[in-house]
C-alpha cells in the first residue's frame, strides 16, 4: 500500500461540483461558505472568512456585485423553464396573469437558490484567484 500524503489527501477530497453543491470553500473545499443550509433561515448567512483555511470569500469591495449578473442568469433561465412548462401544462395561450403569477412565484421560491449559488458560481468558476489547494484540505486551522 502506498502511504505517499497527497495522494491521499487528494482522493480524500470531494469533488469541484460537490464541494460547490454543498457551498464548501473553494480553495480548501472543507470549510462552509454559508452558516446554514440551503433551506433554513441562516442561508443568507455567509462567512466574511472561511473558518477552515481564512480565505477571505469577499476578496476585494463589491466583489459580490458581480454574483449579481450570474444570479440574472439563472433567473432567467427558471422563468424561461417556469413558463415553458406551464404552457405544456395548462396549454394556455389567453391569460397573461397565469404566466405573470408563474413568474413571480418562480421567481421568488427560487431567490435562496440564486443568492446562494450566484455567489458559489462567481467563486468556483469565475474566480480564477479561489484555486483548490488540496494541501489544504481537511487540515486542521494553523
Ligand atoms: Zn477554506
């Protein structure tokens, strides 16, 4: 058996889509970005520095801003889907109120979703800087 340290840090570790799933840090995918989970009402919460390796997940002022755009994106994208599906559904092509009520309550059921994972995105695959380290992961705070 190999007892080489990297590697088995590395196979340790979770991978870059789960450890975004699961709003884990970036750089050392083992501490959390947000205080809670995705459905409870600290989700808004989030870390001003990750408490597993100290990145500092606001890297610069307004960084988050630009969560903001991808945020719209995924907006986008769920009231596209929202109103597809519900003309698939009712095959309504007369009221406006059906989709304009479709949207909204798209729109907001999904607000904590975007929120959260706008941010994950901008950090994961926006952010060239947040690299994994895998030396980092699962040690313990300095
Ligand atoms: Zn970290």
């Amino acid at each position: 058996m190999e007892n080489n340290a990297t590697n088995k840090t590395e196979s340790a570790a979770p991978g870059e889509f789960k450890s975004a799933v699961d709003g884990k840090c970036p750089r050392c995918r083992t501490g959390n970005m947000f205080e809670g989970p995705l459905l409870s009402f600290k989700s808004k919460k989030m870390y001003t520095h990750c408490p597993h390796c100290g990145l500092k997940f606001e890297k610069e002022p307004g960084y988050f801003y630009v969560a903001m755009y991808v945020s719209y994106v995924f907006v986008v994208a769920e009231l596209v889907t929202a109103c597809v599906a519900t003309y698939i559904l009712t095959r309504n092509m007369e009221s406006p109120w059906l989709y304009l009520t479709v949207a909204i309550t798209a729109a907001v059921v999904m607000a904590p979703f975007n929120y959260r994972y706008s941010r994950v995105v901008l950090m994961y695959w926006l952010t060239p800087q947040f690299r994994y380290r895998p030396d980092l992961y699962g040690k313990p705070k300095k």
